[in-house]
C-alpha cells in the first residue's frame, strides 16, 4: 500500500511539472505577441524577441501569408531591418508584400538593394531568385540561378537548374543565359532527365570546346541516347570519340567493363563471380573468368555488349573460349539479337564441359533498320533435377568482321 501511494503521488507530481511547463510556454508565447503590437518600453528578457530580425520575419510572413495583414507585415518587416538593415529574408519578404500592395516600383527598387546586399553570398540566394522569379525579374533570375549553380551545389542546384529549363524551353537561349561556365551542368541535368533535344544542343558546344576530362559525362549521354532509341546518334559519337576502328569494344578485356555506353556490361548473379585476368607465362591471354559455384540453377543473360553495325550486312563473330568442369545439361553460350530492332535470333552451341582455348564461331544478319545488336554470354536454366552450374569460364578476343554479303529480308526467313 506505501509503495502504491508513492507511485501516484509521484505520478501526480510528473503531471503537475508538465502542466506547469505548458503554463510558462503559453505565458511567454502570449507575451511575445503582445509586445510585438506594444510601443511600451520593454526591458525584459521578452522584449529582445522584438530585437531578433528572424522571428520579427517569421512573424510578418505568418501575418502576410495567412492573415492578409499587409500593413502589420510591413511593419514587422521594417522592424526587423531596423535590428538588422542587412537581414535579406526581411528585404525579400517587404519586397513581395510591396508587390502585393501594388507598390511595384518600391517593389523592384527593394530588389535591385536586395541584390547588392547578396553579391557572392550564398545564403539567401536561393530565396532570393524565387522572389526574381515570382516577380519576373528575368535579370536578377538569371544571375542568382547562375551562381547557384556554378557555386553552390546539392539540391539547390538541381532546384535551380529545374526552375532554369522550365525559364528557357529553348536550348540555345538557356545555354547563353547561364553562361559557358554552367554548360557541363546544364549536361549532366539533360543526361539525367532524358531531355535529348537539349542534351544535343549542349553536345555539340561542349564537342567543339574539347571533352577533355570530360569522358564520363560523353559515356553518360551515349547511353542516354540509346536508351531513348537516338542509336545512329549515339553510335556516331561513340565511333568518333571511343572506338573508330573495330566494332567490339575492350575485345581482349585489357580494360574494366563499361558498364555503360557501347561498352563490356558485367552484371551480378548469385551462384557466380567474376574477375578480369592478365596473360601469364601458361600462355593465357588477358581474358574475362566466371566461375560457378554450384548454388544456383542460373540464369545467366547480364554479360553483354551494345555493338554498333550497318544495317542490311552479314556479320561473322568470333571468340576464344576455355572452359574446365562445368556441370548440367545447359552450358553458356554466345547470342546475338537486335538492339530495339529485330533481326534473326543466332547463337552458337554450347561450350563443352572442359575445353582448352577454342574459337567460337557464328554468322548473323542485320537488317537494314537496325543500327546495333547485342552480343550475349548466355546460359538458361536448367529444368533437370541436377540443375546447379558449377565450374568455369575464360573468354577473351572477340571480332566482329564483314563478311561482304548484303543481308536480305528473305534470309530472315
């Protein structure tokens, strides 16, 4: 029983602090507004709320937003540039409650000292060309969204560069507003939203002033290009500044994989691993090794390159192969298939469970609207009760060549 009337008088003691908290909370709320509309001289630890530019500005936004009290917001506004004449979210926010009284030429007076006030600072700016642009203040816009974006970065870039392509649909006006200094992330922001128009624009300046150090941008918007079906587009740019000689990329694996482009993409697969291997005295060429672990029954599709052809040719693929102990009825194999076009499906036979360096062989067609097709490692699943791979693979000098004979829809047939 004494212990139970412990428990509730502390209890109760609990509640009384909170309730007694809450109290002094809403006695001091109550009091900061008062005094906010009191002329009385104040020199209680309340009256310094009246000296803080920042809550003076919450205050006058909450009267202007919610309230539709122009006059009061002004005068917060004011007061708080009284405690601080350099605040600029007070400047901003009298300038829109000018513009809201019809006060234009006070207005964009406000924002022309606004702008002085902010020159190189970061703080603010974005704040700032919203207001620019709610005013339509396309010259005061264009300077803030051009240092925020060459300057400042993270999601007031990408805010910025947002509010910047929606200001100039055109391409070409957007790219002399924000200058040349912006061009590389005008790119990157058309690569990331698939905007092509925009992006060949871009190109074609970024082109002539040299890609220098700019090699993982170029491979970003190739594959921008295919996935939007731009393929001769892509594939141009691709010959011209990757790979103008032969039609298969990194053929020996000397290199790491793309992943991207017209390039090697080495995908993951539970129940296998791969690595690149360099030539060693037993005679093995740099190549490419997948080894099976014999966990899963894999479906192996995600090794493969994008090739850029001619249309309406024959082709002849080849490549060395070495395998050692692979298991099951299904073994890899090579594949190819059109790249967002159709052409005949053609692919080799399996490899054999164990074999030295060998030369994989196979002819195929492209048809005269194709620009690219796929070249697969390629291995289905298997429907046998043992049907987990195990073993090993090497691939390496793969060739894509001409065989001088011109494709015909009649031999798709």
């Amino acid at each position: 029983m004494m212990t139970s009337a412990i428990l509730d008088k502390t209890l109760r003691f609990c509640c009384f602090l909170t309730l007694l908290a809450l109290a002094v909370l809403q006695l001091r709320l109550a009091l900061f507004e008062q005094s906010e509309f009191s002329q009385k001289a104040d020199f209680s630890s309340h009256h310094k709320y009246q000296s803080n530019p920042y809550l003076l500005s919450w205050l006058a936004k909450q009267k202007h937003l919610f309230d539709a009290d122009l006059d009061t917001a002004q005068k917060l506004y004011q007061q708080a540039l009284i405690a601080n004449p350099v605040y600029l979210p007070a400047w901003l926010g009298l300038a829109e409650v000018q513009i809201d009284k019809h006060q234009d030429e006070n207005a964009n007076a406000i924002m022309d000292y606004s702008s002085e006030l902010a020159t190189d600072i970061k703080r603010w700016r974005w704040d700032k060309a919203l207001v620019a642009y709610q005013f339509g203040r396309k010259d005061i816009l264009t300077a803030d969204l051009s240092y925020i974006i060459q300057e400042i970065g993270g999601k007031q870039r990408n805010d910025a560069l947002r509010m910047a392509f929606s200001v100039w649909p055109d391409p070409f006006e957007l790219q002399e507003s924000l200058g040349s200094e912006n061009l590389i992330h005008l790119f990157r922001y058309a690569i990331r939203k698939k905007k092509v128009e925009e992006g060949l624009v871009f190109w074609e300046t970024l082109e002539a002033r040299g890609i220098q150090d700019q090699e993982k941008e170029v491979l970003a918007f190739i594959n921008m290009l295919l996935f939007m079906g731009e393929v001769k587009t892509a594939s141009e740019i691709w010959k011209k500044h990757f790979n103008p000689k032969q039609f298969i990329y990194n053929a020996d694996f000397t290199q790491k994989p793309l992943q991207t482009a017209f390039g090697w993409r080495i995908g993951k697969n539970k129940g296998a691993s791969w690595k690149l291997q360099d030539a060693n005295s037993k005679g093995d060429p740099p190549r490419l090794h997948l080894h099976f672990n014999r966990k899963n029954n894999i479906n192996l599709s995600n090794i493969l390159q994008i090739v850029p052809l001619q249309g309406g040719k024959i082709y002849a693929l080849r490549a060395r192969v070495k395998t050692a102990k692979l298991t099951t009825d299904q073994r890899p194999y090579l594949d190819v298939y059109g790249y967002k076009c159709k052409i005949p499906y053609r692919k080799t036979e399996m490899v054999e469970s164990d074999q030295e360096w060998s030369d994989q062989y196979l002819l195929f067609d492209v048809s005269q609207e194709c620009s690219a097709v796929v070249v697969r490692l390629r291995r289905p699943e298997s429907t046998y009760i043992d049907n987990k791979l195990a073993g090993d693979i090497w691939l390496t000098d793969f060739e894509i060549a001409e065989t001088g004979e011109n494709f015909s829809s009649l031999d798709g047939q």
